[in-house]
C-alpha cells in the first residue's frame, strides 16, 4: 500500500496499522479524534511520513497542519487556521497531527487537558481530523483522568512499534561526547 522512501521501514505489524488508520480517515467523517503512539514522536517519524504519503495520494483532500505544543495553546492554533483559510480551504478537511502534549509540564499539561475536555464540542463542529501523537502508551491513562469527556469522543489508538534505528548510534555518541 505505501512505498518506503526512508532510510528504514515499517514492521509488518506497523504495516497492518497504518492500513487501518488510513481506512479509518478514508471512512470518517465529520470530527474524528485519534491517538497514535510510536515510539519517538516526530513529523519525520516513518510512520507519519508514511501517512503523508498516503493522504497526498487519496480521492479525499486534506489539508494537513503539524501542531506543536512546544510553541502555543492548541485553541490558539485552531483560531489561527480559521485567519488563514486558502481559498480552496472549502473542498479540503483539515487533519491535525498535534505533537508534544505528553511532553509538557504538569501545570501546563493540566491547562490543555482541561481545554480539550472542555472544548471536544467546538472541536466537533470543525470536521477536522486530530490526530495526537504519543510516545508511550501509559500516556493515554493521562486522558482518561484529566480529559475523560474528550477521551470517550475519541475514535480510535493506533499503536506502532517502529523506531528509528539512526536515532539511537546519535544519542550515545552524544552523551558519550558530553558525559564529562
């Protein structure tokens, strides 16, 4: 179903996941809340490369935004896709990737928790895809406590166990290089 551009490729298990997301945002419509997680969370992530791929090469048009929650409030962002409608934003429905939520301090973690629990209904009236990002499982029980309403209007957990085999030779020569 996708090639592989990559310097590494999907697990077969990855494989079968992705074609079952990618079914899914072909099927959905309307709002469709998803939590995908992958062991390193990252645009350039094989799996949301993958997905990429896929959505650019389907009959339904998306129009694809990365979030992060390093650099602003997701509501903020969400108002400032509205100021920024291309003319053929009509024909196309946004999907979301949102990054970094399980990254966040606490207090501030707790503030956007409790802004998606207390905005899933404007969210729903959008027709947008959202697709948050995750890199440990043990996350989602984040969710379930401090946004349970937004996590029952959630549409599916995708799991992936595909990690990027460059990343680990660099990080233990950098902490090689900077341990003294």
């Amino acid at each position: 179903m996708l090639s592989q551009e990559s310097n590494y490729s999907l697990t077969e298990a990855d494989e079968n996941e992705l074609d079952k997301l990618c079914n899914l945002l072909e099927l959905s419509g309307g709002t469709t809340i998803l939590f995908a997680v992958t062991p390193e969370v990252s645009p350039q992530h094989t799996v949301v490369k993958s997905l990429h791929e896929y959505l650019e090469n389907t009959e339904e048009n998306f129009d694809i935004h990365n979030f992060f929650y390093s650099e602003n409030s997701f509501h903020n962002f969400l108002y400032s896709l509205d100021d920024n409608k291309p003319e053929d934003s009509e024909t196309k429905r946004k999907l979301v990737m949102a990054f970094g939520i399980d990254q966040l301090p606490t207090p501030r973690l707790v503030k956007e928790m409790k802004q998606l629990n207390l905005g899933r209904e404007e969210l729903f009236g959008r027709n947008l895809v959202l697709i948050l990002w995750l890199n440990k499982n043990k996350f989602l029980d984040e969710f379930r406590q401090r946004a349970p309403d937004f996590w029952d209007w959630r549409e599916k957990v995708v799991e992936f166990e595909t990690r990027n085999p460059l990343l680990y030779p660099y990080l233990e020569w950098l902490i090689a290089e900077n341990s003294y």
